[in-house]
C-alpha cells in the first residue's frame, strides 16, 4: 500500500503555437527513478507512412522514454493533427517546425540532443541536422534519396488508378510528374502533392548533406537486397567521415510495417533500437 | 467562430487514450464521436477525421476523435473492432465531463469502424445518432435472405429491447454472425442513422444489400465514383458537407 507509485511513463498530448498555426505535439517525460539521458526529437514520416507507423513511433518513444530519454514527437504543419492542408507544406516550413520543437525540448532536457527519424523522417533529420547540429541521428529505414521518395509516393496513385481508372489517368511517374508541373499540385491517394513540396523533397540527398560529427544509426530490414544496402552504407559511412560523423549500420530482419497492409509492428526493430541505446549509456 | 482544440489524456480500465476534441465557440448541445476503422488512427486516411472536425466544429458540433487501446498513440495491446465497447463508451464519458453541457452523441465511423459505432449505439441512450461510412459487414460474402424472423428466437422481441431504454441487458450475442449482430443492432436502436456508401467501394454495396434484405430504417447517400475510404478532397469535402447538415437537421 505504502509502495512508491512507480507507474509507467505517461505521455503527454499538446498542442502549442507556431507560425503559423499551431502544431499538435506528445511529450513522453523520462522515467523518474533512471538517470536522465538527454533528449530525443522524433521526425515522423511522409503523408500516409505517417499514420501507418505511428504505434511503432509510439512504442518506441515508450522504450526510449522507460530508459531516461525525454522524447517529443511533434506533428509538422499540414501532418497528423497539426494545422494547416498537406498542400501548403513546405520544407523549410517543416525545417522551422524542427528547430521550434528543439528549443521546446531541449528547455525540458539540459542533455544531449538526439534526432530520429523515420522513412523520410530520416531525411528531413539529416538535412535539419546539418543546420542546427546534435549529438546524434537514430534513422529508422530511411530514405537516402528525397526523389525516390517521391516516386514511391506517386506510384500509389498509379496502382490505385490501375483499380478505378480513368480514360485520361496518368500511367507513369514521368507523366504523374508533368501533370504536378503543369497544374502545381497532384493528388495521391487523398493527399495533394503541392509541386514546391516536391521539388524541395526531389533535391535532397542523404550522401551530399553535411552531418555534424557525431553518432549515425542506421537500422534497415535488410530485405530485399542486403548487398546493395550494405553498399550503401559503406558509401555513405566514407562521405559523412570527412564531415566527421561515425555511421553504425544496424541491419535486421523485419517486417515493413511503413507500407500498406502488413503488420503495424515490428519488434525486431524495437528490440535492435532498444539493445544499442541501453548499451551506449553503459 | 472560434474553435479550442484540446489535447486529451484519459484512461479506459487503466490503460492510457489519448483524444483530441474541437471545442466550438457556442457548441451546438449534440457532439460527434469519430470511432476510427482499422488499422487507422484518429487522424484518419489522408487525414479525413482531421480535416472533418474542421469543417463541423465552425459550424457548432463539437467533434472528439481518440485512439482505442492499442492503436495510435493510445497504451494497451491491439484490439478487435468488436472488442472496444469500453473504449467508446471511456471516450464519451472524458467528452461529457470535457462538455457538460452536451446532451447527445452522434457516432461517426468508417469500415470496421462504424461496425464497431453500430454494435455499441443500442448499449447506450447517450447515443442519438450513428453516421456510418461504408461499414464493413464481414467477409462472409452474400446474405441470404431476412435475418430478422429468426433472429428474434435468439434475443427476444424488439420492443423489449427498445422498453428496457436506457438500461439494455447489453450488447446483441456476440456469437451471432457479424450480418446478424449489426441488422439486430440497428433494429434496436432507436436513434436516426445515416449511411454513407462510396459507389465505387465493395464494401459498401455489400453492406447496402444486407440494408436492403432487412429493409433497416436508415437515411442512405451513395457518393458517386468513391472508394472505400473517401480519398479525394471532392469525395472527403462532400462526406463532411453531408454529415455536418444531417447532423443538425434532427
């Protein structure tokens, strides 16, 4: 009766002002009998990957906040519950979102800054990185290409036409494409892709941003094609060298629960997540 | 008109929800309930949950939107669409003590989702209206026949269920099968129900055929060319046009 009420760590729903609008936000204070950690800002992924992989974001800010990290994951303008439409998003507005819900963050959490994200996430980490350095990049299965991104993202429209279509539907990307450029905005799947979104995303590349020197890990199912990931990581790990910046490749086998249909959890994942960072506060 | 958004934390049998509701400046005294289908969160596919509050709460009708344990940013294991009365009726409770002023609930649902809106609405006389978006009726395929003849041998009369109001002997038998349960559920009960099918979407038409094999009393719009999850803005902005009149009409 007289035990200490160590419950688990609760989260925290909010919503705070930004420009413009406001952004809807969740805090997961750090446990309070562990020794804090610092901090962790998770980067969520695009458009409907956002939704599909938010149980994992929110296991995994449980796991991280169970072992001393502070967590916040915020939604960006026009994503999730956050103002604004999808199709007044923009990158630098999504960069800007990121450095407002860093200054929150790290007002709660004195400690080290950590970034990370998810598919696209990953990306937007990276490049916000580069501008306002931390102490480290978790990246969970993310894309290294922002224009590969965009494609994959198109490419479900073509399969959901390929159901319904219509006579004078778009049947490739390229033709996708030029429909965005001729009338500034495309529509996926219920999501309008505005063209300034697209090309910003399009121009961004994971080997060409200049990472701080710190920590990068990279955790990828190494299904389909383990060799190529491998090499990947081999390339990027020399590029981000010069800048000082130590990739940890963490291959694994999982399920893709970022895409359509599968399994919304992958423990595999959690449990490679949670094993290196309860190893690195040793 | 001014809308307050508030972020909820709330609990269903100890567990964590989390819920977001749209307060309006001058509330209409009649709230919407959004019960999201599965596997899909509060916010919705292609947002639609979110972007529907925000075109009803301007209007007046407060809206709350949550995630059922297990899913989205909520704590627990993951759940069943016909195992989460107790997270409905925990949400309801955090939006009546969030609005005390509000006097009915109108459950709105999508697939598995307004499955789940209908199973419950007969369990509860806070609930005064379902809007239901191409429910999902099981994958049994073609219903045969009426089912309500024989149903009422397995769960008695309907007047009795409708006599005992407020205070139902619960839920329709869980070991009916899925057709049978929603038909009996919305003979049951006695609130207005509108349903909103996409012409385009299987799921929808197969629950129109079990409406009208049981000649259920329902309000019915088939919105032209749309897939089951309404994933355009024309067919999203015309959902939320249609569920914000009918809501207010009554």
């Amino acid at each position: 009766m007289n035990a200490p009420l160590f419950s688990a760590p609760r989260v925290e729903p909010f919503f705070f002002d930004a420009d413009p609008g406001t952004r809807f936000s969740l805090y997961h204070a750090p446990a309070p009998h562990v020794a804090p950690r610092g901090a962790i800002l998770y980067v969520h992924p695009f458009a409907e990957e956002l939704n599909r992989t938010r149980r994992m974001a929110s296991l995994q800010a449980r796991r991280f906040a169970s072992m001393g990290y502070a967590v916040l994951q915020i939604d960006l303008f026009g994503c999730g519950d956050s103002c604004g439409d999808f199709n007044a998003a923009r990158w630098d507005l999504w960069l800007r979102d990121l450095a407002t819900a860093r200054a929150w963050l790290a007002e709660r959490s004195p400690g080290p800054m950590q970034l990370w994200g998810l598919r696209l996430g990953g990306l937007l980490a990276l490049d916000f990185a580069a501008r306002s350095p931390v102490d480290g990049i978790i990246l969970w299965q993310p894309f290294l290409s922002g224009r590969t991104c965009i494609n994959q993202f198109l490419r479900q429209r073509l399969v959901a036409d390929a159901r319904n279509a219509g006579p004078g539907d778009p049947h490739t990307t390229a033709a996708l494409r030029a429909a965005m450029v001729a009338r500034g905005q495309v529509e996926v799947c219920g999501y309008e892709l505005a063209l300034p979104l697209a090309q910003a995303i399009d121009a961004v590349e994971a080997i060409a941003i200049a990472v701080p020197p710190c920590p990068i890990h990279w955790f990828a199912s190494g299904a389909p094609a383990p060799a190529r990931l491998a090499a990947s990581a081999a390339q990027l790990a020399q590029a981000w060298a010069a800048h000082g910046a130590t990739l940890h490749f963490h291959a694994l086998a999982g399920e893709p629960f970022w895409s359509d249909g599968g399994s919304s959890e992958c423990t595999a994942l959690l449990d490679a997540t949670s094993a290196t960072f309860a190893a690195a506060a040793q | 008109m001014n809308i307050e958004q508030r972020a909820l934390q709330f609990h269903c049998q100890g567990t964590s929800l989390v819920g977001i509701i749209d307060v309006p400046e001058r509330p209409h005294q009649r709230g919407v309930l959004v019960v999201s289908g599965g596997p899909q969160y509060r916010v919705g596919s292609h947002r639609h949950y979110t972007l529907l509050s925000r075109l009803l709460a301007p209007r007046g009708i407060p809206v709350m939107r949550f995630d059922y344990r297990g899913m989205g940013d909520s704590e627990g294991e993951p759940r069943a669409f016909d195992a989460i009365d107790e997270d409905i009726r925990a949400a309801i409770k955090e939006f009546l003590l969030q609005m005390p002023d509000l006097r009915e609930i109108v459950i709105w649902g999508l697939g598995d989702g307004a499955t789940a809106a209908s199973l419950y609405a007969p369990t509860d006389a806070r609930v005064r209206g379902l809007v239901l978006l191409n429910p999902w009726a099981g994958s049994d395929g073609a219903i045969t026949g009426p089912l309500i003849p024989q149903l009422l041998a397995r769960f008695g009369e309907i007047g009795f269920w409708k006599k005992v109001g407020s205070r139902p002997a619960g839920a329709i038998d869980a070991s009916l099968p899925l057709p049978q349960r929603i038909v009996a559920s919305l003979t049951c009960f006695d609130g207005a129900t509108l349903v909103l099918l996409g012409g385009a979407d299987a799921i929808g038409h197969q629950f129109a055929e079990l409406l009208e094999k049981n000649q259920t009393d329902c309000r019915r719009v088939t919105i032209a060319g749309a897939n089951h999850t309404f994933a355009s803005r024309e067919w999203r902005d015309e959902v939320a046009e249609i569920s914000a009149n009918w809501i207010v009409s009554w």
